[in-house]
C-alpha cells in the first residue's frame, strides 16, 4: 500500500558547485545526478512526482523527460521550504503522504525509500524526518533531540553553536509529511536565520510547537544519503557510482586490471571474459561483447562492440558500431556511424567517419575513411583517402567488395569502384572504374644523371668541407 506523492526540490543553482551549469544537471558516472533520485522515486513507486525547478529549468525539464512526472517552476529561490510551496496547488485534491527528497542526493535507494514509508506509516506519523549519523557532519542540518530522544528540532550548520555542530545525527533531507499538515507547517516558516531563506527543516520545529510528535528514521547506510555540494562532493559521490559499477561488472565475469583506474558509466553493459586495461572509460549507452580487449587510453561512447573485438591503445570510439572479431588502432579513431564490419581490421592512425567497413576489410595504416562505403575483404593502402568534401558538400566513395587499394590514393567523391579492382599506388581517382579492372593515375617516373654539385652531398664531398 503505497500512496504517497514524491517532491523532488531541484531548484536551487548550487551556489558551492561555482558552476555555469545547475548543481542538480551535474553529471555522476554518466548521468544527471537528478537522474538518479528520480529514478529511485519512480522505482518506489510513488503516487505522484513533481519536481520543483527553477534555476536553468528548461534545461532541467529537458534532461528528465520521464512520462508521470510533472514540474513546477519555482522563481525566485527562496529556499527549500519556500521550494516545496509551489508544490501545493499540484497537491490540492492529494490526501496522503508526502516524500519530499532533494535533487542533490542521488545514491538514495528504492529500499530505503519503501522502508521509510513503512515506518511512517506503522507509527501512524504525521512526520517523519530521515537521519542519519556521520562521523564528519560538516555542511549538513543538525538533528536535535530532547531529553526523552524525540525530534524537536533541526539546525542548519550557519545558525548553530559550537554544542549543536558537535552532535553527529544529520538531517538527510528526506522527510514523509501529511499532505495537510505539511502545507499548514509551511504557512508557519520565517526567513529568519542567517542565510535568510524559508528552510523546509522548519517544519519540525513547528510541527513540535503544535505538539505534533515528530519521528526520526535512523538510516544505518550514510553513504547513500551523501549530499553533493561542492565539487568534491561530486567527486565522492561519482566514484561510489564508479565502485558499485565496476564491482557489478568483476561479479559479472570482467576482468578489469585495476579497477580504479577504469570510468564506466552506469548501464554500460561488458560481456565476460573481456578484459579493460587502466585508464579506459566506458560512456553513455555502450556494449560491448566477450572476449574482448581494450587498451590503456581508449574511450568508447555510445557504442555496440561485438564479441572479440580488440581496441589498442589510445583510441577513441564515438557512435560507432563495431562487430565480431575487429581490431581497432592503436591510436584509431571512430566517429559517428562508423560501421566496422567482422574480423575487419582498422590499424593505427586512422580515421572512420559515417563509413560501412564490410567484414574482413583492412584500413591498418595512417588512412581516412569519411562518408564511404567499403566492401568485404577490401585491402586499403597506407595513406588513403576519401576526399568527401568539395567545400560545400559531402561526397560518397563506394569500393566494392574485393578490391585492393594501393597506398596513398586519394579517392575524390562521388566516385565508385567495381568489385575486385586494383589501384595502383599514389593515384588520384576521380572517375568511376569498372570491376575487375587496374586504374592508375599518375605520373610517368622520368630518370635523370645528377652532374657533380648537384643533388646531396657525398662523403667525399663533407670530408672536403
Ligand atoms: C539541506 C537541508 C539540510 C540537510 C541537507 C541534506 C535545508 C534548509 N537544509 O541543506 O538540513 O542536512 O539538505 O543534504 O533544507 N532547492 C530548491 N529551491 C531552493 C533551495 C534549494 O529547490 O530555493 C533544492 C536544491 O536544488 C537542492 C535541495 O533543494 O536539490 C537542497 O538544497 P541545498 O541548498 O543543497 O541544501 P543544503 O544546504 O544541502
Ligand atoms: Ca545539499
């Protein structure tokens, strides 16, 4: 039995990022920090989510397109009790519970989340606050408790004294409140304290006033309640998503060589038996097969890795598709719709770019490949390459099936060449050539006799000197 509404508070700029970019767009192992309380929130299944937006909410609204979630817009920022307000008319004809969490938290889990309500509502609470207790509590409210342990209070760390930064029970900025009770508590909140800002965390001051018994929920798990504040914050936050990733993937089969120095973005998916060298990052939505390989320095976004690919050192993959037994680089670079086909082979210092690489293909030196199709079994020379751009347009090169490429050719697009032909090295195709046939275009080699003083010196020649 559910039935409770979530606010998610999003609003705020995130002053202490020192960020162009809203604190909760900030990205941790890939994605929205945002993105992660909300999917926690709609995991749990709440009722009704809303998040409130405010600093770059356009932005903010276009990054979480999730069908059920709807936005209110909170201008000016006045802080988080002033924050949870906008949500009222949006909870007009709601009577239930109300989550409320932070944008800014976003290794919270969807167990918690059910556990909290379950002990909301077993109390039959009309508030409950989520803590939890830390050995370093810097930066967050602090929970005061009277003498009989009951929550009376929360001090933000600005407003309190040396004996109230010293207690180590924090708030972690999840509360479940009756929807009625929460709008009337919020009627009562004043900007007065030194940020000068409506705190939410003075509900509970106020609900005690009323002598609304307010219960504390002691999360035993503190890491999942981090706040990201400071970019340092982020950077603890990033790399407990990282662990948790990379420890998945270990369990899963992946040998990773030291996992520490590997980035891999969560819903990254790796087959078994692949094994990722240090200084690797896995990004966005890539997979990538079994058995594979990957060198030191690679980064792979967006991509789909068959099964025994090997990708060497230093290279870089963006939107590309790479199928069964390729090899990649050393120091290769895929771009967008880059296909490369089975067992192909793309060697060092070359560049693929919207190009079909047919299976069995080789481009294994120093060689561009842009807007191109490439049949199967191809031989490109060293030095190749497509001339796709006249200055205003984009031209296809199209070589057949079978065909081998001598080195340093210069395809000028549009241009096709028939299945099985050969090109002589260093030619400069612009004309279609018919299967089965040898072009060359270049050149005819003329010798002539150097007379003495002309061309490089001789040894002879030095020792004179
Ligand atoms: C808040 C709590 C603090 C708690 C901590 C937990 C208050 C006053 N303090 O502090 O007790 O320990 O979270 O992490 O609530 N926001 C808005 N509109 C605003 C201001 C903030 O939507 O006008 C949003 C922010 O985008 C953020 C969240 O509310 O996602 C929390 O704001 P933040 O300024 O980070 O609060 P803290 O100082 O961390
Ligand atoms: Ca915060």
């Amino acid at each position: 039995m559910k039935n409770y509404s979530a606010v998610i508070l999003a609003a705020g700029k995130g002053t202490r990022m020192k960020s162009d970019l809203c604190k909760v767009l900030h990205a941790v192992a890939g994605r929205p920090m945002i993105a992660y309380v909300l999917e926690s929130v709609l995991a749990a299944a709440a009722e009704k989510v809303i998040l409130v937006v405010g600093h770059q909410a356009d932005l903010v609204k276009q990054a979480l397109q999730v069908p059920g979630v709807e936005f209110v817009v909170q201008e000016p920022q006045l802080g988080t009790g002033h924050a949870v307000g906008f949500a009222a008319p949006l909870l007009k004809n709601f009577h239930g519970d109300v989550l409320i969490l932070c944008g800014d938290t976003p290794l919270i889990e969807p167990a918690t989340l059910d556990n909290f309500h379950r002990f909301h509502r077993e109390r039959s609470s009309r508030l409950t606050v989520m803590t939890t207790i830390v050995r370093d509590p810097r930066g967050y409210g602090r929970i005061v408790r009277d003498e009989a342990a009951a929550v009376v209070r929360i001090v933000e760390e600005r407003d309190a004294d040396d004996k109230i930064r010293a207690i180590n029970e924090i708030n972690t900025g999840i509360y479940l409140v009756d929807s009625a009770l929460l709008f009337s508590l919020l009627e009562q909140v004043r900007p007065e304290n030194a940020q000068g800002e409506y705190y939410l965390t003075d509900i509970v001051a106020e609900a005690v006033r009323e002598r609304i018994p307010v219960a504390g929920f002691v999360l035993r798990d503190s890491e999942q309640v981090a706040g990201v504040n400071t970019r340092a914050d982020l950077a603890a936050v990033s790399r407990i998503v990282w662990d948790r990733v990379r420890m998945e993937l270990m369990l899963s089969g992946v040998t990773l060589l030291d996992p520490s120095a590997v980035y891999i973005d969560q819903g990254v998916q790796v087959g078994p038996d692949t094994v990722i060298h240090p200084c690797v990052t896995l990004a966005g939505a890539t997979r990538i097969g079994r058995e594979c390989v990957i060198e030191p320095g690679v980064i792979i976004r967006d991509c789909a890795v068959g099964d025994r690919v090997n990708i060497l050192l230093g290279s870089r993959l963006t939107s590309a598709v790479i199928r069964d037994g390729a090899s990649i680089g050393p120091m290769a670079h895929l771009r967008p719709e880059a296909q490369i086909g089975k067992n192909a082979r793309i060697g060092n210092f070359v560049e693929v770019k919207k190009s079909v690489v047919g299976d069995g293909a080789k481009a294994s030196h120093l060689t561009y490949l842009g807007d191109s199709t490439i049949g199967k079994n191809v031989n490109i020379g060293c030095g190749t390459i497509t001339c796709n751009y006249d200055g205003r347009k984009k031209h296809r090169t199209i070589i057949h099936d079978e065909c081998f490429i001598g080195s340093d050719v210069q395809f000028v697009a549009p241009v096709e060449i028939g299945e099985g032909s050969l090109i002589g090295a260093g030619s400069t195709i612009t004309r279609d050539v018919p299967p089965r046939s040898l072009a060359v275009s270049r050149a005819k080699q003329k010798i002539y006799q150097l007379r003495k003083g002309q061309g490089p010196k001789t040894a002879d020649e030095d020792r004179d000197v």
